[in-house]
C-alpha cells in the first residue's frame, strides 16, 4: 500500500479515465464508460472523434489538438465547439510546445484565449503544456499564460511525447504557480498507486489515467 491516508474512492474521484488510441473503436469506449463506472470515477477523456457517447452520470472530456499541438488556433477553437456540440463538458487542449519552448508566450496565450473564445465560459478548458519538453521557466510562463487566457486546469502531459510524462517536480512548480486559483492535471505515465499519490500530494487536483483500476487496486477502501 502507498504511504497515504487517501482511499480509493478519494482518488477516484479525482480521475480522469482516459482512452486516447488511435485505433480505439466505438467498443472500446463502449468499454471504458462501462469501466469507469464502475470504478466510480469522476470522467472520461476520449478524442473527439469518438463523440458524441452515452455516459450519464460521468464528465466527459475530449481532447483537442491532440497530441502535437501544432494545429492553427482556429482549428483547435473549432474542434473544440463541435466537441462541445458534440456532449464534451470538458476540453483538454495541447498548446503550440514550439512556442512555449521558444519562449512566445504571447502566442501561448492567444492559443489558449481562442479556445476558451470558441466554447464560451461554461466548459471546463484544461490547458496540456507537454512539461517534460519545457524548462521550468517555460512551465512557469505557460502556466500563467493559460490562466491569464481563461483555463481552469493546466496539465501536464499528452502520454504521447518522447520525452515522458508527469513528473512530481512539473506538477509541484505548476501548483506553486497557479496558487490555488485553478487546478492541476497530473497525466502521462502514472501507472502505480503510489506514482498518483505522489502527484496529489505535489499539488495535482485531478489525475489523467488510462491504467485506472490498476493505480486504484493498489489503494485501500
């Protein structure tokens, strides 16, 4: 067991259950509905492709820009209406890494600024900086950007970036820099119980996870 006091429906209630394949069937998200219900958590993240689903009782999130990021911003603001068109309460949108990484982050803003313009004040927006190709600076700058442009979440990683996922020291300098004032999304390769653990205990207010019952299996009622 992970040393923590957290219970297992408390971290579920924090996770995000998460199918982004590209060759992931309309079964298979069939499945993870299924699935996620019954691990009781608190959404689902798919691609918008794979909308509109039948999951009352869940948020349901979709990506969009997905997973490069390097998708011109009104693609990116229209990919996010239709989705939520489409039943998407949630969106969780890449930023343009390249100019983060070049320091832009005047364009990191009006990335984000378009997206939160398309779908208006009511979805929740969850802003993915790829944190693991930034410096920490970057983190920084992206992280105030995405709050300035109107964001409720900023997020670690996509899960598909060469250079990893999640890291505890991202997710605390994230939270150390939105303060409280919005959330942090820990996501990209936590795959243990006490890997997800850790990432609440650095500052992570939700939990992108494909591996769900795995990471929950390990924690205690």
């Amino acid at each position: 067991m992970p040393d923590v006091a957290l219970t297992r429906s408390q971290v579920a209630a924090l996770v995000d259950h998460t199918l982004l394949k590209p060759e992931a069937t309309t079964a298979d998200v069939d499945a993870l509905i299924t699935e996620a219900r019954s691990l009781g958590v608190l959404a689902i993240c798919v691609s918008p492709s794979m909308l509109p689903v039948r999951a009352a009782g869940l948020v349901t999130a979709a990506v969009v820009g997905f997973p490069s990021g390097k998708h011109h911003s009104l693609v990116k603001g229209a990919e996010a209406r239709l989705a939520v068109d489409q039943g998407a309460q949630e969106i969780d949108m890449v930023i343009d890494i390249g100019a983060a990484v070049a320091g832009d982050f005047n364009a990191v803003l009006a990335d984000v600024l378009t997206v939160r313009e398309a779908i208006g004040d009511g979805p929740v927006l969850k802003v993915i900086l790829e944190t693991a190709a930034l410096t920490d600076h970057a983190i920084v700058e992206s992280c105030r950007a995405a709050e300035r442009a109107g964001a409720n979440f900023v997020k670690t990683s996509t899960g598909f970036h060469p250079a990893g996922g999640a890291s505890v020291a991202a997710v605390r300098l994230m939270a150390q820099t939105v303060g409280g004032r919005i959330g942090v999304k820990a996501s990209g390769g936590i795959r243990t119980a006490q890997a997800a653990i850790d990432m609440i205990d650095a500052g992570a207010t939700r939990l992108g996870l494909s591996g769900t019952r795995a990471v929950l299996d390990g924690l205690p009622d």
